[in-house]
C-alpha cells in the first residue's frame, strides 16, 4: 500500500497527492478540467481505500486537514458549508495578485466494495480587482 505524504505524477501524468493522514492508498484517480482561465472549474475524483469516516475526518478536523490543505491556503479555515460525512466547502484565495478566489467543495460517498469515492470540484473565479482598477479615468481640470 502506499503510504506517503508525497506529490508526484502518477502513470496517467496526473498529479497526486497522497496523506497518512487522509487515506490509506490511492487507487484511482480521474480529472475532468471544464473551461479555461476565469471561472475555471476543475474536477479531480479518487477511490480511496480508508473508509467514509476517516476520510470526512481529513478533511473537516482542522489539525489532520493542514497536511494536505494548510491554513495558509484557504481565505477562511472555517468551511462555508458543510453537510457531515458527506461534504465540506472552504473558500481559497491566492496569496499573491491577481489573488484569484475559488471555492473547492469535497464530497465523499462509499465506494462499491469497501472505501471511499472523493471528488473535488474546484471552481475558480475571476481575479479580484482593486477598488481602483476598471473604471473609467477622470481627469480634473483645475
């Protein structure tokens, strides 16, 4: 079984992402990106073979979520709406401009045959625009 906190690329040149924390092994992953650029949504689901329970805590227990998802990552570490043992919403935002902001929703049902299906669905927004930026320039003439 793999076991790791590792990043890699796996044999379909998709990235994962692999916590003890989260999950035992990482079976199967599909993407599904839709669209590109501003209000991007991207789909990612794994079967992973740990069950409903331990993933849902991976993901809602602040302290076992800040493995893979840290604090820095999120605009809130509060989730925006959550539905126990089934799915959790967190707001993100980058750190550095145009501080795009997203909302990534992780949902959990059981898998046929023992473990867990989580799909991640990742819809990123428009960046956020400075209270100046836009408009139409004036000038005054004095």
């Amino acid at each position: 079984m793999k076991n790791d906190d590792s990043v890699g690329s796996d044999d379909s040149g998709h990235d994962s992402h692999d916590s003890h924390d989260s999950h035992d092994s990482h079976d199967s992953h599909d993407s599904h990106d839709h669209g590109r650029g501003r209000g991007e949504t991207l789909v990612q689901q794994y079967r992973l073979d740990a069950s409903l329970d331990k993933v849902w805590r991976a993901i809602s227990v602040p302290a076992l979520r800040e493995h893979w998802l840290p604090d820095r990552d999120l605009a809130s570490p509060e989730p925006l709406h959550a539905v126990p043992g089934r799915e959790i919403r967190y707001a993100m935002r980058e750190r550095h401009p145009p501080f795009i902001e997203s909302e990534v929703a992780l949902r959990l049902e059981a898998a046929a045959g023992g473990g867990t299906v989580l799909t991640i669905v990742h819809a990123v927004g428009a960046p956020a625009e400075a209270a100046n930026d836009g408009g139409p320039v004036f000038l005054c003439a004095a």
